[in-house]
C-alpha cells in the first residue's frame, strides 16, 4: 500500500469516529448537588454541544475522548454492618421501605449495586461474638444464627431493591479469640499457627452458610486493616504472613469447598503501604495465582492533598492483571453539630474521582446507616454515615455524602469502562465513563469558592458548562 493511500484511509478512519461521536450526542442531561442551594441530586437542565476547533489558554476545558478506555467498573456501594441492620430494624416498615429504596433502586435513588459485610463481629456490632462454640478448632459448631435477627433480613432485602443482584463481599475484623497468640478478639495479636487451617475453612463456611440464606457471596477480604492493633477487634499479619496464608491454606481450602471462583482480596487497609504489600503478596506466583485483587481505606492519608493516590497509580501500573479495590472510608470522629458539614461530601468526590482516575474498578463506602449516636458501636467509635436514622423521631437524615455518593452510583453502573478525561484547572475535578448501554456520564466537582466555567469538549464538540461553587455534578450524555 502507497504511504499517501495509508494516509488517506487513516484520516477517513478518524474523521468517521469523530463523525460517529457527533452523531451519537442526541440528548445531554446535567445534575448537580451545591452547597448553599438546595440542589441534591437536581436535573439541573440541559447542554447544546457546538462545533469547537481548538481550546484558549485562557479558559477552563475538561476534555473526553470515549474511544480511549480503561478498567471496567465492578459497582458502587456501602457496608452492611450489624449497625446498620439493627438501626434498620428499629425503623418503620414505611421508612425502612424509604431507606431501601434510597440506596438501592436504580430510577428513584442512587442504584447501590456493590456491598461489603463482617464476619464474626466488628466495632459496628452492639456485642462481640464468632459462630462457633469455644475450642472448636474441626468447627463443628458453626452456625450464622446470630446474624439472622438483624443482618440477613436486611442483606436480602437490599439485594431483592437492587433487582435481585447485588455483589458482596465478606471481611473478617478478627478470628475467634482463642484461635489467637492474645487470647482476645480486641487489641491486635496474632492467628496462632495450629489454627491456619480452621480459620481458612471458616470463610467456606461462612460463604456455604450464606448462600444456603439465598446470600450469593462474591468474594471476601483476607483481614480487615492487618497492619494495626485496634482497640475494637483486629489481628495482625504480615505481608509475608497474609501472602502465606494464603497460598497454603485460604486458597487451597476455598478451592478444595468447590468456592475457587470466589475473588480473593488482600491489603485491605491504607493507600500507604498498598504498594508494598502487592510487591510482597504478587511476585509470588503461588499466592497471586489465588490473588484477584488488592483492597484499600481511605484512613490515615487524607490531607486534603493526593492522599496518596500515586501508590494505587503504582500497583495498577506495576501488577495491571491485579484489581483495586476501595474497601472502606467514612468520615469518624461523629459529631451530630457537624452532620451537615459540606467537607464530608467533598471528602467521598475527592477520593471517588481520584480512585477510579488511578485505576479502582469498585468503591465501597463504610456504614449505609448509623444512628443519631453515630452508631451502635460497642467501643464507643463513633462514625458519620451516608444516612442516619434518629431513632427518638423515626426520621431519616440524608447528608450530603450521600447525594456525593449517588452522583458516581447513580449514574456509574456496572460494566461502565472508564474513558480519558481531562480538565486543565485544579479546581475542577473529573472522571468520565462510557456505560454498557452507551450513555456517557461524565462527573465533575468544583471544590473552590467560586463559580467556574469551562468547556466540556468531546470530538471537536464543546458545550458551556457552569460550575457552582463547592458543587459536584454528573452530565449524563445519550
């Protein structure tokens, strides 16, 4: 083929793209959520695309090109705790109903469609407890009828409001006590060799009991935040330890249970030594083979700056078969002056937008629901969630985190690959993504004082977009 042929047929092939990007733009929806308004979630009208040559070095442009795509995305959700189901459980049947419907469906709330849930108890559990009798170590006595007063009846019904789908996984904050070098569930310690293999036989068990409730288990987290010795219950490993427990008991014995398909996610603590940890566990073929992921909080790094976003920029880049996964984040230390404080919000745009730009393919949220308390919490750490309930009045109190949250959830649905975005202001944040039924939802947050315009520019198109001052908004493109 002649050079000025190829020539010819590659300009044709990418003038026709961009003509079929053009052509694809019939329908251009804005919703915003802005402080200082009363805007959550409010269609805030619609844009009208004009034909754009080149950008002004003077003016603000967040830049979108659909054909460059990234990692797909597995779901956006919360944890369902103990805390959050008993909280549920004391609500009326018409706010339980409220509350459903509010995380779970779709059309008329934020359509939550990933899930995280404990096992054995955690500091959002009003008791400390485990499923088994003590020095049961063949496990004879397992059983998950504790969980069936409170967290299973909500479990189900979360999954029958998300149209009968809902993906779970499990975490475990500690292994029943004597299983363990302290001899206690609280303060750290350490799983006690001669237990290794009972405690991997006891996610099969927890996954088989759960499946028998109609509780389709996705995956589950090795051990939640391993790295710190926590006054709520908590064990410590190793990356040498959690890699080995892996390779010679989790993995061998979930496969061995016929549950080798359930995903397998190791770290599940702070972005800090995220990398570190995957450096360990990953470059060992035995443990990775086993391995589907890396999880990760938000705790510990957040600075109002990167927050460490470059260690997940990292592990992405230096393992891309691996997956990440954001496990946990919520805004502590509950006080009930600040529940309207607009940095909560700002908190979950920030690390969500950043999160999914640095290659996260899920986001899981802590509690769904607390009380007026900021809990139950049997070690007094207290939380804000999404949603309180005030349990005095039966009111459901909506924060704007949850409205930040639904801004990804809503419009951001599974399957969705994320696409190339770009915005030349630091003060507008941005992330785009090309959903399986090909509506682009592009999501851009403004975190200064001031109201901003910019272009919004796809395929020599460009619209004019007005940014509100502290606001977040997510422009859904047909």
């Amino acid at each position: 083929m002649k050079k000025s042929t190829f020539l010819f047929l590659l300009v044709f092939v990418v003038c026709s793209l961009r003509a079929q990007q053009r052509k694809a733009i019939k329908k251009v929806s804005v919703y915003t959520t802005a402080q200082n308004t009363n805007m959550r979630l409010t269609h805030t009208g619609a844009l009208q695309f004009k034909d754009f040559d080149r950008p002004a070095e003077t003016e603000s442009y967040i830049i979108v090109d659909a054909e460059k795509k990234f990692q797909s995305v597995l779901g956006i959700g919360g944890a369902i705790t103990d805390a959050s189901a008993e909280v549920f459980a004391k609500l009326s049947k018409e706010k339980q109903q409220e509350l459903l419907t509010a995380y779970y469906d779709p059309n008329k709330g934020i359509g939550y469609t990933l899930a995280r849930t404990n096992m054995n108890s955690c500091d959002f559990s009003s008791d400390m407890y485990t499923y088994v009798n003590e020095n049961d170590s063949e496990l004879k006595t397992f059983n998950v009828s504790h969980d069936e007063k409170y967290r299973i009846p909500l479990i189900k019904h979360a999954i029958k409001a998300a149209g009968g789908k809902l993906t779970i996984f499990l975490s475990p904050w500690s292994p029943p006590a004597w299983m363990k070098s302290n001899h206690s569930m609280l303060h750290g310690g350490k799983l006690l060799p001669q237990y290794r293999q009972a405690w991997a036989s006891y996610y099969s068990l927890f996954i088989i009991s759960y499946a028998k409730q109609g509780i389709p288990i996705w995956g589950l987290t090795v051990q939640n935040e391993p790295m710190s010795s926590q006054t709520w219950e908590s064990c410590v490993f190793t990356a040498e330890e959690e890699r080995d427990f892996v390779k010679n008991y989790l993995g061998p014995s979930l496969a061995e249970k016929g549950l080798g398909d359930k995903k397998i996610v190791v770290w599940d603590h702070n972005r800090d030594f995220m990398f570190q940890w995957a450096n360990t566990i990953f470059n060992d073929p035995e443990a990775a083979k086993y391995i589907w992921g890396i999880g990760y909080h938000w705790y510990e790094t957040w600075k109002g700056g990167d927050m460490q976003f470059k260690n997940e920029q990292l592990v992405s880049a230096s393992f891309p078969q691996k997956n990440l996964l954001f496990t946990e984040g919520c805004n502590d230390k509950f006080n009930i002056k600040n529940i309207d404080d607009w940095a909560h919000g700002e908190r979950y745009g920030f690390s969500m937008i950043n999160d999914f730009n640095n290659g996260t393919v899920g986001w899981t949220d802590w509690n769904i629901l607390l009380d007026e308390h900021g809990g139950p919490n049997h070690v007094a750490n207290y939380c804000f969630a999404p949603v309180h309930a005030n349990l005095q009045t039966g009111a459901l109190i909506y924060t704007n985190a949850y409205y930040y949250l639904g801004h990804f959830s809503k419009f951001i649905r599974p399957g969705a690959r994320r696409v190339a975005c770009s915005s030349n202001k630091d003060q507008l944040l941005s992330a785009a993504f090309l959903n399986p039924d090909g509506k682009l939802a592009v999501v851009v947050m403004n975190k200064s004082d001031e109201k901003l315009s910019y272009h919004l520019w796809i395929a020599d198109k460009a619209a004019e977009v007005n940014s509100l001052p502290h606001s977040i908004s997510t422009i859904v493109i047909e």
